[in-house]
C-alpha cells in the first residue's frame, strides 16, 4: 500500500479500541462517539481486507489478525511523535537567521539585538544581508534558511508582516552646517541626477552627511541614533513616506514563538 493511501485515522482509532478493548472508551479518549469509532473500523476492516475485532460473552476481543500488527503500529506512532518533536524544535532553538539591509543592521537593528542579547545569554543570532532583495524584493526564505526578514517597501508583500513604527524621513546635516550639497542614495526622496553626492545606501547617505559632505535625507530609523548622539542634525519636520520598513516571514515561520518574541521586542 501506498504511504499516501494509509488509512492513518483507522489506524488510530485502532491502537486506541485495542487498548480499552471498547469502543466506549475509545470514543472517550478520542473526542468522538461510540458509533464514529465502530465506523473507522469498519472502514479500516475493509480497506484491509480482515476482521479486526470480535464480540463475545465477555465483552470486545482482537482477532489474531489484529493483534499480529499493533506492535508496529504503536511503534510508528513512536515514530510519528519522534518526527514531531524533532520538527518543533526549532521553535524553542535560541538561534535566529534574519536578513536586513546593511544600513538598517548597522544604523537601528544591531543595538536593539545587543540589548535582547543581555535579557537573555543564550541567544544567537545570524544576520544576512538583505540589500540585494531590492525594494519590494523577493526574499527566499528557504534558500537563506531564514526566520525572519526586515524589507524595504510599501508593505508585507507575499509573506506575513508587521511594519516598523518611523517618523518617516528626515533630513540631516553635520553640525553647524556642511555642504550645501544634496546627497542621494538609491531610494532617496532627492534626484539623483542634480545631487553632487551619491551612495549606495541610507546609512552612508548619513555617514556622508556626518562628514560635512552634504545634507542627506534617509529614514528616520537609520538617523535617529546619529541625531541623539549629535553627530547630525535634523533640519525640519520629519515627512511622511509611502515606503518603509517591514517585519517579515512566510506563515510557518511567523507563528513561531522564537520569531514572535523577537518582533515584539524589535517592535518596542
């Protein structure tokens, strides 16, 4: 027979009816009625082609047909459970693959990991670099064997998500002034065309910016730390802006505990 035509819900209510000897009890132990039970035997003697059970003065006995096979039976359901439990611990693994754009790492996501990490000493953590996905890129998450991932764009995309709170975006220069010079960067709210300085990313955007090179304007999460450290300054009011930055992972990842636990503290 073939594994995709076992009867795995007959084979269940089997192991359970030949332990109570009782499809009463049986029922019991698996949330259905008498009747149900009676029923996937019945199904089950068919599929096979033998009598499983017989009923006698003395109650509910197995044929020697049925007792031939459960010593494997309750052996592979071992197995089954083996496999579960080898499956789910990943779950409760202290080790996390995230994927993030070089910048974000650098500028936001590295000192919130560092602070996790002291709460709790056994975590590790794995990051990858995430620029080559691209603004609403396709990340794999199979090929990365990753957890989580942190992208760059108008939403969730095909995976499930949570965005990151930000101001948006703001625009900084050195201290006292630098450059009058706009500084751009692939993303960047400026036209690359008129600005005399380019970059490949935000972070270095307000690296550039630091040095007097110019004035950046980038995401609120990769300035934030620079402006509290007065190493720029914000000038104006932060502006609204359709792209940002996502939390995200397919479904089975998402609803890990390891990996919700972690977005809710990137989240604080």
């Amino acid at each position: 027979m073939k594994r995709t035509h076992l009867p795995l819900n007959g084979l269940r209510v089997l192991d359970a009816a030949a332990r109570h000897l009782s499809f009463t009890r049986a029922a019991d132990e698996l949330a259905v009625t008498p009747a149900a039970v009676g029923q996937q035997i019945r199904a089950l003697e068919d599929t096979l082609g033998v009598v499983l059970f017989r009923r006698t003065t003395k109650g509910l006995e197995l044929t020697p047909e049925g007792e031939s096979g459960l010593e494997a039976l309750r052996h592979g359901f071992l197995q089954f459970e083996e496999a579960v439990r080898a499956m789910q611990a990943g779950q409760t693994s202290k080790s996390l693959t995230i994927a993030a754009p070089r910048d974000l790492s650098e500028k936001w996501l590295l000192p919130r990991l560092a602070d996790i990490a002291r709460a709790d000493r056994e975590l590790r953590f794995v990051l990858v670099n995430a620029d080559s996905f691209g603004v609403n890129g396709v990340i794999d998450f199979t090929e990365a064997n990753l957890d989580l991932a942190i992208r760059w764009g108008e939403g969730p995309g095909e995976h499930e998500g949570e965005s990151i709170e930000s101001a948006g975006m703001v625009t900084v220069e050195r201290p006292g002034g630098g450059a009058d010079t706009r500084i751009s960067w692939p993303g960047c709210l400026n036209d690359p065309e008129v600005s005399l300085v380019r970059v490949g990313d935000a972070g270095l955007a307000l690296d550039a910016a630091a040095q007097g090179l110019g004035r950046a304007t980038v995401p609120e999460l990769i300035a934030a730390r620079d402006i509290a450290a007065g190493r720029v300054v914000m000038i104006g009011d932060p502006k609204p802006y359709a792209l940002g930055y996502w939390l995200v992972a397919p479904l089975p990842q998402w609803r890990q505990k390891k990996v919700k636990a972690l977005v809710d503290s990137l989240g604080r």
